[in-house]
C-alpha cells in the first residue's frame, strides 16, 4: 500500500481507539443521509475492539425501506504500526486497486461525523446539503445486498467443520488457532449485531419525531389549560395523563427525563390551581442533562445513597462529608450502572456505563439560567475507601482525571459470590487533585482518599466508582490483571 493509505489506516484507528475510549464497543449517533438520492435513511459508524491490536469497524446504512445494510467492513491489526487486513464493501470483498479510494471516502465521513458531533446535541442530526452528499450512498439490489458475508461465511464454516478439527485431537495446532480465532469473529460479530438492534429499536420507536415534538406538546398543553380554567379536575387529569404518556414513550436510553416526567406527572396530579400546573408543565427538560439538573435539585425527589445497598454486606460508602458518619446521607446517584448510556455530552454514540456517578446534593444551591449547578461553596465531599486495602495506582487521566485504585483481599462473600475470582479493587475517578496516599500505602476502611472533583471529562463535581472483580474472563485489564466490573449498588431498601 502507499504512504497515503498507511496515513489514512493510521489515521482511522486513532480515531475508532478515541471513541472507544476505555470500552471495547462503540457507535455514533445515526445522522441522517439519502439513500440512491431520494430515499432518507440514517448512518452509522459502529467499533468493537477485539484485543488491543486488532479492529473491527463497520458502516452502517438503515431505511424504512431496505432495512439495515453493512455498507463496509473494516479489519485493521496492528505490528508495528496500523494495517487494513480487509475491507468488504456491500459484503464483497475489497480490490486493492480501490482500497485507497474506498479509505479516502471513509476518511471524509469521519470527519463529517466529527463536525456534526462538535456542532449539534440532537440525538438525529441534521446535516447540511454539502455534508449529505458524502455521507450520502448508492445501493445496488437487495439480491445483492443480502448475500453472506466474510463474517457469516465464516459461521458457516465453524456450523460444518467445528466438530471435526475438535475431534481430531492429532490436528494442526495452526488449524484449531485458525478455528478459535473464527469462534471469536463470530462472538463479537453477534455482539455487533446486538449493538445494531438496540439502535434499530431507537428508530422503532421514533425517538427523532419525538424530540421534534416534545416542545410544541408542551406549549399546546398550556394553552389548553389556560383557556378551559372552568374545567379544572377535567385539564388537569388530562395534563396528568399526556405527562405520563410522553414518558412512556420515551426509550431506556433516555432514564434521567423519564423518571422527571413521572415526577412531574405526580405533581399535576396532586396540583391545587392551575398556576400551579402550569408552573409544572414549564418544568418538562427537553434534553437529558436538564433532566439530571432538575432531578439532583429536586430534593423531593431525591433517593439519597443511603437507600442503596452495597454489594457486598460489610463494604462502606465510597463518600462522606466532613465529621459526619459514612451513612449515604446528603448524596445521591445520577448515573446509575447499566449497559446503555447516552453520551451525557451530546456528543454522539452510546456506551456502557459500569459504574455510579455520586454528587453532593446538600451542597447544591440553584442552577443558572445556563443549566450550571451553582453550589453553596462548601467542599463536595470527601472520597473515601469502602473496603481495607492497598493503594494500587493513582494518576491523571484525560477522560477521568484526577484517580485512584484500591485493590482488596477476598472475603469468604466475595469468593462464594465470585468463585473465579483472584482479587478485587475498586476505582475512583474526577478527584479534585491528586491524592496524597502514595502508591503501596495501606488504608483502612473509611479512609480519605481525596476530594471530590470535576477533573477529566466531567459534566459537574462528582464520584465516578466502580467495582472490579479480578478473573481470568475478564474483559477489562491493568497491571494487577484482567477484571469484570459489577454493580456496586445493585438495590434499594
């Protein structure tokens, strides 16, 4: 390959490894493009990264009309430095007399990807003509389009020949590497088709026309409010049911302004005037930061930490406030562990979030006209150590900037719970500063760690903590090992 094409693979695993982060999967929000010039469509990029030298890229077409299409596929291994080890386009394979072209035009969706993310919050984008003509594709028949892939070519394979090569336990150790790196191509495609459902359902349920429409519902709801006053117990009832149904209607991925408007939906019900109604109805957030902001100062709302139960029966809070008791009481989780979560930036694509975000809500005093928490000036809190142990690492990080880890010794618990398990730590991230404990130094339970902060990519002062489960399985890994991360509160009182 030429130096231009080393440059644009080199170029295009820099950018997959930026979106992914510290996760092994990614996918951009789908922006909306032509298809054949006239049919509307969306497009996605999707990334799983499946070891620390190998890439798996896909371009993703979708249409009311001709479903869901793997535009290109893209395969890039690293020696010593970045390579394409493939490319299939419409499930063929790639010439390498196109190979260039074909980078070049990747090359320029990436960066149309880029500026609508940098310009734009919306979960469909809407682009500029300009930007649709290159994001814009042609596609030949679905005879064509539908035929196997590389990838499903390979699952065929594996259903014919598996139970042959593992029988003949004599076999080619080159043949049994060949079959087991054909079994994890399977895995992770399954997974890539799991990732492309999940945004499937997203269309399904018109997320876009729903984001469209909030607002103007809004606005209607109050007008007729105002001009039915002498049917008070009929508009609010109605105002109450319309709440409810917005928030039905809203996706998983969507939690923060989902539980708002069912907070809200209650408050309408229980209203005394229609001023006080209406005051509720103008409360709506239409994006999901507004929705976290409004639950955080909610204080009616607000399901302090100390209603959560760790996951293991003697571990302790992971924040305290100065010469108070390590009880829960005076914080609250925003964001919660689950599998899906949008980017809290708006900045595209949904990942996993495998921890708790923890701020200090006695410690919130309004927010501004900008939707920034203003607090009361007093420290966020303290980070303290839940479990005894010892100091494993400590740094900074782009993404979650000032951290430290604790490993801990096995209990009988966790070794019931976990019998592969060789080990365990826990993690916190956004400190203030660096902490003082130097790495090696043994701390108890309850244990000053630092402050909390607001370092790395942070959307406000708070705790991200995680707990990690050291096991061979592990799809995570650092110095100590490969690790799992479970849910360090997994229920409520």
């Amino acid at each position: 390959m030429g130096k231009e094409i080393h440059h644009n693979c080199m170029n295009i695993a820099e950018r997959a490894l930026e979106w992914l982060g510290l996760n092994s999967s990614y996918s951009s929000k789908p922006t909306r493009i032509t298809i054949d010039g006239v049919t509307p469509g969306t497009y996605t990029i999707s990334i799983l990264l499946i070891n620390s030298n190998e890439l798996f890229i896909q371009e993703i077409i979708s249409s009311d009309l001709r479903g869901q299409v793997i535009y290109r596929s893209w395969n890039l291994k690293k020696t010593s430095i970045w390579k394409i080890s493939s490319i299939e386009k419409l499930n063929l394979p790639v010439m390498y007399k196109d190979i260039g072209s074909e980078t070049e035009d990747f090359m320029a969706r990436i960066e149309v990807i880029l500026a609508i993310q940098a310009s734009r919050g919306a979960y469909f984008s809407e682009i500029p003509d300009r930007s649709d003509k290159i994001l814009g594709v042609l596609l030949p028949s679905d005879s064509i389009t539908n035929k196997g892939s590389f990838l499903n070519r390979l699952n065929m394979f594996l259903s014919r020949y598996s139970a042959v090569v593992i029988s003949s336990t004599v076999a080619s150790g080159i043949i049994i590497l060949s079959i087991i790196y054909m079994f994890n191509i399977n895995r992770f495609q399954k997974t890539m088709e799991s990732s492309i459902e999940e945004y499937s359902s997203q269309v399904d349920l018109k997320v876009d026309d729903f984001f469209t429409n909030t607002e103007d519902e809004i606005y209607l709801l109050v007008d007729n409010i105002e001009s039915n006053q002498k049917n008070f117990e009929f508009d609010r009832h109605n105002s109450y049911l319309n709440v409810i149904r917005m928030s039905e209607e809203l996706t998983r991925y969507l939690p923060a302004r989902k539980e708002a408007y069912k907070l809200i939906a209650g408050n309408i019900a229980t209203a005394a005037t229609y001023s006080e109604v209406i005051y509720e109805i103008s409360r709506l957030p239409t994006e999901e930061y507004q929705a976290r902001i409004f639950l955080a100062t909610n204080r009616n709302s607000v399901i302090p930490l100390s209603k959560w139960h760790p996951v293991f029966s003697d571990m302790f809070y992971p924040v305290k406030l100065n010469n108070e008791q390590n009880d829960g009481k005076g914080f609250r989780v925003t964001d919660g562990y689950m599998t899906v979560r949008e980017n809290p930036f708006g900045s595209g694509g949904a990942t996993p979030h495998y921890a708790i975000d923890i701020i200090n809500v006695s410690n919130i005093s309004y927010v501004d006209h900008a939707g920034e928490i203003i607090r009361e000036g007093n420290p966020p809190g303290n980070i303290v150590a839940v479990y005894p142990g010892m100091v494993a690492d400590k740094g900074m990080d782009s993404r979650y900037g000032h951290f430290i880890t604790v490993n801990h010794r096995l209990s009988e618990e966790i070794s019931s719970l976990y019998p592969e398990a060789t080990g365990w730590a826990t993690f916190y991230a956004h400190m203030k500063s660096d902490s003082p404990l130097k790495t090696g130094f043994y701390v108890n339970a309850n244990r000053k760690l630092g402050n909390i902060g607001n370092t790395g990519h942070s959307t406000g002062p708070h705790l991200h903590f995680e707990v990690r489960i050291y096991e061979k399985s592990g799809i995570y890994h650092d110095e100590t090992g490969r690790y799992n991360k479970i849910n360090p509160f997994p229920s409520q009182q």
